[in-house]
C-alpha cells in the first residue's frame, strides 16, 4: 500500500516544516517561514485555520495536519514516523505514544499496528527495518517488550487513550504508581530527567516522560483541550503530530487536505446525493430500491472488471436512549414484514452487535441492510455502505454527524465503471429540511468537508410512494435557495419509531429494477457530472493555496491587455513516450516525465563504494547537534535534547556490541537517516554495510561518534551515484527519442504569494511576487528594453514552470519573458558567489531544452559579472534581447 499523492503531499509538508525549523531554530519562526514560503503572510491573514504560532506545550514542536474523514490519517502517521525520526539524533530512542479517543477505536488501532499482515504495520516495518514493537497500556505496566536494552534496539510503539492517563480514575492512578516491571530505568535518570508531579520514578508516566517520545494524536479534536496540555507536558514529548478533520482553535495547522483530492484519489464517494421524502416509508422504499439498483450495476460491473461490491443501506435509527434495543428490534421486524430476508438485516449499535466478526466486504457476507445509531462512536466503518436512510421521526431534528461520515468510503480506494457507484446516498424526512440540510452541512464540516460536496433534490409532496425514486421539484445547491422551512406539526407526540406503511413499501419496491436510470439516479448522474467538471476546472487553477484559507489569500490576474496573448503561451516540457501500456496511460502516448522515472534500473548494488569520510578540523570539533540554552526563550525547541546519561550509556552499550553487531547496528543507523526517493532502505544498509566491512574497531566508533557528519558523507555519495545514472539516462533516451520536448505547460490565471514588488513595470500579472536586489537589477534592466513585452517572476513551490529533467533540484527558472518578436526567453540569475555542480547541470539542462523546445524560445544564465562556461552577465544578456 503506497501513499497517495495527497498523502505525500502531507509527509512533504511534515519534513519541509521541520527542515525550516532546524534553520530558524525558534518555533514561531519556522511556523511563519513555512506558510511563507507557500506564499501565505500568517500577519495579515485573518482566518479560522492559521494564527500565529500557539506556544501551549512550551518549546516542543506541535503541529496539525487537517486531513478530512476517510484521508487514510492513520496511514499518513505511520509514514510520519520515519520523517520526523530521520531529524532526531540517531541514537535517540525511537519511541511512539500513539493516543486515540476511545477504548474502541484504541482496540482497532493496535489490532491493525500489531498485525504484520496489515497495511499500516508493513509500511512502519518496512521503514524500521522490521524492529518493531507495539504495546498497549497493559502489556506496557508490566514491561513487556520495553526494557532498556529492547528500547533501544527497535521502534517501539504504546497505542494509549487519554483515559488510561487520567489521574482522577482508578484505571490512570495505575500509570503513576510503584511498578518493579519497570525498576531498570530510574539508574538511567540524572539531573537533566524531568520529573513527574505524584509519579513513582518506577511508574509508566514517569519512564514514558524519560523516554521522550513522538506523540501521534488520532482524532485530536476529541480531546479536552485542558486535559491534554496537562497530560502531554508530564510525558515531555519531544514532537506532536495532530491529525484531525476538524482542527481546534489553537492548532498550528502545517497541511490541509480538501475534499477534490480526495476525490481525485479516488478515496470517498462523492458528492452526497441527498433527498428529503414525505414519510419513513417513503424513506425505507427509496432506500431499498436504490440498493438493488446499484447492486445490478455493482453486478454488471464485477463481470467486466471482477471487482466485487454489495451495496449496504445504513438505516440510522434514533431512540429515546442509546441502548433503547426495542427500537432496533421493531425496525429489523418491519423491514422482514416488508419482505427482506432476515439475514440481510444486521443490527449494530454499542449495546447490539451482530456483525461482530463479520467481514462486510466478502462475497460470502449476506449483509445488505444495517441498523445503527451512531456508527463513529460504535467503533466501526465499511465501504461497501452507499446509502444512509434516516428513519427519525418527520417533526425530529436529523442528526446525521457521527454516521455520514461512514458511507462517504469509496470501496478499494478505486474509481468504478458505473458512475453511480462513485456517489454516496442520503434519504430523509424531514418536515424542517432547511434545518436538516444544515445539519447535513455541518456533518460534512466536521468531518472535513464542505457545503460545495453535496447536491439536493427535493420531492413534489403529492408523488405517490410508487413513484418515491423520482426527483422533482426544484433543485438547489444550498437551503437558502430551494427547500423553504415548513411548519411543525402540532400537538404530534413523537414515537420511538414513527409509523411505516409496510403494505405500501412491498408494493413500491416489487418493480423490477429497469434497465433504464430512474429520474433519481438522473439526477445523481447529472451532479456527479457537473461536480466532476467543477473538480478538473480546480485541478487546473491549483496554484497550490488549501481551499480553507484561500479566500483570505490575495489573488492575482494577468493584466486585461495581456490576457489573449498569455492564453497562446504553451512551454515545452520534456515528455516521456509509455512502452508499455496499463489502465492509466496507453502504450505509445507521451507523459510528463517526472525524475523518479530516470531511476528505473539503478542498482545501488552494483556502484563504486568507495567513500572519504576525512573531515575538517572544524567539522570534528562539532559533535553532532549542539545544545541551545531555553533560557529567556520559550520558542526554542528541545526535540534534539538526550540526557547526557542516556547518551553515555547508549554509546557504551554500542561499543560492547561484537565487530560485526556494531557494523549491522551502525549501517541500519545511517540508512534510517537518509531518505532519498527510489532507493529503498535495505538497499542503503547493504551499501553501507560494504563500505564499512573492512573498518577497524577504531574506525567504526570514528564514525559512531560523529554520526551527523558520517550521514550527510554517506547521503552526499549516494545522490552524486543516482544523479549521474539519471542524466546518463535522459542523455540516452533523449538520443533514441524515447524523451520529446513538447508544449505543456500554460501560464495560470491567478496567482498567489506572500509579498509583491514595487516600481517595476512590464509586469504580466496585476502584481508580481517580491524578489531579491539581484534578481531586481536584471529584470528592471530587461523590462527597460523597447522589444520587451512583459515579464513574469516565475512561481516555485511546485505550481511555476519547471524544467524537468536530472538535476538534483527542480530547475525553476526565474523569469519568464516575452519579447515583441514573438520569442520567450527563460532567465536563471546566480550571484557570483553560486558556482556549484548544480549550477552547472542546470546551465546545462537549460541548453538543451532550448535546444529541443524550438525557434521561439531561448535559455540563459545570468551572473552578475562573474564569468562561468555556459552562463552570461548582465550586459550580455541585454546586448543579445536587444538582437532578438
């Protein structure tokens, strides 16, 4: 299971983040530095989401990441930890306190991260080197798996509730007390071990708080803001990564995930079709027809692709009390009067399981009707579920938000043929649909998404229940322009379950299921369709700004009187023709060649491994990462501090390891610490593991006690083997054509960034994003020339024009300029002080898009006045504008 783009996109964000917080070295700092560099000025933004920074849990990095109901959070974690990991200190124990909200959700957590055969623990094993272990609270108050010694060997996760820590109940007052399970570790302490207010120096909270760990917060909304401050500064975590749909006020949000990417993952069913009946029974008769009919098409579909789904209603049922099991029970005989076997009928709430061991998704599962309440709370989640059918009474208030989140799943995470498998269904009502509408809207807040996700049909209020699937009467998109509130009945005593006409239900629902789409599944065609469109028009305009703040982000347009010009602009991009065809892209057509594709057949195996691990005198002074004092500054992190008896005590138990364990220990180590994409891990611990084989003892501690230095030489050789195969790659295929230069990419409309330049005219956009005094001197100059049209300060951050091809950096020029004569020209400026191998494939990349885009456009490298093969000064560059 590899992560989804989006999902990258959020890891990336983890690392940039934490990469801008090593340079600034001031939590506050990197914070506004990160959204910055996005183009977002966090001092003149005024929005829900991003303040600045909030110091609560004093001097420890404490981020949030906004990922929408059925995201795949816990996914994202887990390929969090290497991330956050790989900028600790190696020898830094790797431990995770991994907390849930509830006891439910805590028992399928650990489940799912115990289970080598599951998903999520082969993604951590894979990034740990199968050193891992997972601990419950339990298994934990009697040291299992975590003495010193396998602490140190191995990633150790606890999966915890906030309750098991709670000091005011007699289950948390245990983590607190004398445990001689855990005796070994207080011989650990020294003065530098923070101490925990009413713990034994043997308890869990105390030898958890001196193991400093990584804390994963699932759900972080769920938690009381109080309690979790408190809680968090006795376990003295050294970094907080909080994952929620709903984030509160003072989270330090560092990645958002809306909900068109998950859509265009393929992840959840949307957008949520909702109509509003005249009665229950109207309700349960929709509900039923629509599930037989997306089953015939889930059917028609598995004999084309083999891709098995049964469509599941969730009857959402809403009793005086939760445990009020007479309700479910009349709910369950009603829909067997109706005439549907029993064995489709499952009840599931917190006090009634009956599908309990079931596996939902198997062939052999006859499930296709199940009665709930609150299906978050009761722990439990199925994709095969498209259609949620509230069976509350008409005068009720229709509250969908612990369950709606439940069927918006899409099944195996694939889009499916039938269009109408790629939506989810809600069936209600409601005498006051303009409330339930609402509350529907604020259902799809809290589970991250938007009022922009679902689509509305109302029903004419004389259709017979014959009739119930066919929508009519007016659409709308929002309550405010359809669905006018009606009037309460008066005087009506609400029933447990409101009367159901079980006559008119059977004879609704024995039409066969035609062939031809119901005006209902019409109209859902219909908003999948436009909600589709809306979705591919955003993916063009993406200029890499989170839809929940880009309101309050400034926009800029290109000017009027460029604007048909611009439009024509298409700049090539080197494209790489598919040999081999597959259900994305057809053999013979060309995609946009991406870096990673150069890599195809390296072998880190079979490169020079040879390295010089000489340093500088100044280098061997520095040991590692230096230690800053807090003193007088909150907002300095201590995520790098180890107590100096842990690393003595570390550092000697190395050293007493066999010459070969010390080798085995000290490659994985190293290869923990590099990350670098298509090189797998164990093929870095191999490499390493011969480049160090004929060390002595003496060498191994060298590089041991200099691991920072031992890393950044290791990575460095690594990256100079993979770029050079990558470009002798693209040279290759650029000679058997196997890459093309070829029109790609289009000028954006708007644009956003943080800051703007002043007193610079020939602009192309209404402003143009701020630059630095060099890049100012040259482009004023161009901008003076007669034959100049406009000029652009070419965005980075992933949204500019990029020339893509081997060089370690992504080259994004940084001026795009059209000249009267029709050409654009690429500028790259350097100071003279940058003349780096980068530089140098850049000038010589550049060149050869020049070469292959065509006559109408030219590359150039500009320094200052310094010379350098390939590049030119600013009085050439003008002297050659001037001749074009």
């Amino acid at each position: 299971m590899e992560l989804k783009k989006y999902q990258q996109d959020v890891i990336n964000d983890i690392d940039q983040f934490i990469d801008q917080l090593e340079v600034d070295g001031r939590l506050d700092t990197a914070f506004s530095n990160f959204w910055e560099k996005k183009g977002v000025s966090l001092a003149s933004l005024d929005n829900t989401y991003l303040r600045p920074y909030d110091n609560s849990i004093t001097g420890v990095p404490h981020i949030t990441v906004k990922v929408p109901t059925a995201g795949g959070k816990t996914f994202i974690a887990c390929n969090a930890l290497r991330t956050i990991f790989s900028h600790m200190p190696a020898d830094k124990p790797r431990v995770v306190a991994w907390f849930v909200p509830s006891d439910t959700i805590l028992k399928q957590t650990y489940k799912n991260l115990s289970d080598p055969s599951h998903p999520y623990r082969q993604k951590i094993d894979s990034h740990f080197g199968n050193a891992v272990c997972v601990v419950d609270k339990e298994a934990a108050l009697f040291g299992q798996g975590i003495s010193p010694t396998e602490i140190r060997e191995q990633l150790t996760i606890f999966v915890l509730s906030v309750q098991s820590f709670a000091a005011n109940n007699k289950e948390g007052r245990r983590v607190y007390r004398e445990n001689g399970s855990l005796a070994e570790y207080p011989q650990l302490y020294d003065s530098m071990t923070k101490r925990v207010d009413g713990a034994d120096e043997t308890g869990f909270i105390q030898v958890l708080s001196y193991l400093n760990p990584v804390v994963i917060i699932d759900e972080s909304h769920n938690f009381e803001a109080n309690l979790r401050v408190d809680m968090l500064n006795s376990i003295n975590p050294c970094f907080i990564l909080d994952l929620t749909a709903t984030p509160r006020k003072k989270s330090n949000i560092i990645s958002f995930v809306d909900s068109m990417k998950l859509k265009l993952a393929n992840m959840v069913k949307l957008p949520v079709i909702v109509y509003n009946h005249r009665s229950t029974s109207d309700v349960i008769a929709s509900a039923i027809q629509l599930q037989r009919s997306l089953e015939q098409k889930a059917i028609a579909q598995e004999a084309e692709t083999g891709r098995y789904i049964r469509p599941i209603v969730l009857f959402q049922a809403q009793p005086r009390t939760n445990d009020d099991n007479v309700t479910f029970d009349k709910i369950k005989d009603k829909l067997i009067e109706i005439g549907i076997p029993e064995e489709q009928i499952k009840i599931k709430t917190a006090d009634k399981d009956e599908i309990k061991n079931t596996d939902l998704l198997s062939r052999d599962c006859p499930v296709r009707y199940i009665i709930t309440v609150n299906a978050l709370k009761e722990g439990w989640d199925c994709p095969f579920a498209y259609i949620l059918a509230s069976l509350a009474n008409k005068s009720s208030r229709v509250d969908v938000e612990q369950i709606l989140g439940r069927v918006l799943r899409l099944p195996y995470t694939k889009k499916q043929k039938d269009e109408l498998l790629n939506l989810s269904y809600v069936f209600t009502s409601s005498a006051d649909f303009r409330n339930t509408i609402e509350n529907i809207i604020d259902s799809l807040n809290r589970a991250g998404f938007s009022k922009k996700d679902y689509r509305v049909a109302s029903l004419d209020e004389s259709q017979p229940l014959s009739e119930v699937s066919a929508p009519a009467g007016g659409l709308f998109d929002s309550p405010e322009e359809g669905a006018p509130a009606q009037p309460q009945p008066e005087n009506v005593e609400e029933d447990i379950l409101p009367e159901v006409d079980t006559e008119a239900v059977k004879a609704a629902i024995q039409t066969p299921v035609s062939q031809e789409p119901s005006p209902l599944e019409a109209f859902a065609q219909q908003q999948s369709d436009n909600y589709n469109q809306q979705m591919e028009e955003a993916v063009k305009e993406d200029d890499g700004i989170p839809n929940d703040i880009r309101d309050m982000v400034p926009h800029y347009t290109i000017k009027d009187y460029f604007l048909e010009e611009a439009e024509k602009i298409e700049l090539p991009q080197f494209v790489k023709r598919v040999n081999k065809g597959s259900m994305f892209e057809a053999a013979g057509s060309y995609v946009l060649l991406e870096k990673s594709t150069l890599s195809e057949g390296f072998n880190l195996d079979k490169q020079d491994h040879n390295i010089d691990f000489t340093r500088s005198e100044s280098e061997a002074v520095s040991i590692d990462l230096e230690k800053v004092s807090n003193k007088g500054n909150e907002y300095q992190p201590r995520q790098f501090e180890l107590p100096t008896q842990l690393l003595t005590e570390i550092k000697e138990h190395f050293m007493t390891l066999p010459s070969e364990s010390q080798k085995e220990q000290l490659a994985k180590m190293i290869a923990q610490k590099i990350h670098i994409d298509n090189v797998a891990e164990p093929q870095i611990i191999r490499y390493i593991k011969v480049v160090i084989c004929d060390m002595n003892s003496e060498q191994i501690e060298d590089l041991y006690t200099f691991l920072s230095q031992t890393v950044e030489t290791v990575k460095n050789k690594i990256q100079d083997l993979l770029g050079k195969y990558q470009k002798e790659v693209f040279m290759k295929w650029l000679d058997t054509g196997q890459i093309q230069c070829t029109p790609q990419y289009k000028l954006p409309k708007t644009l956003t960034f943080k800051s703007i330049v002043k007193g610079l005219s020939k602009g192309l956009y209404t402003e143009e994003e701020n630059i630095n005094d060099l890049e100012y001197k040259i482009i004023n100059a161009v901008a003076n020339l007669d034959n100049v049209r406009f000029w652009h300060r070419n965005t980075e951050r992933g949204q500019g024009f990029r020339i893509n091809g081997y060089t370690r950096y992504n080259h994004y020029p940084d001026f795009i300029v059209r000249l009267t004569s029709g050409k654009t020209i690429l500028i790259e400026t350097k100071g003279d002080d940058r003349d780096n191998s980068d530089t140098r494939d850049k000038i010589e990349l550049g060149r050869i898009w020049a070469n292959k885009a065509g006559e109408g456009f030219r590359y150039f490298m500009v320094f200052d006045k310094k010379q350098m093969d390939g590049a030119i000064t600013v009085s050439e560059l003008l002297a050659r504008l001037k001749e074009m």
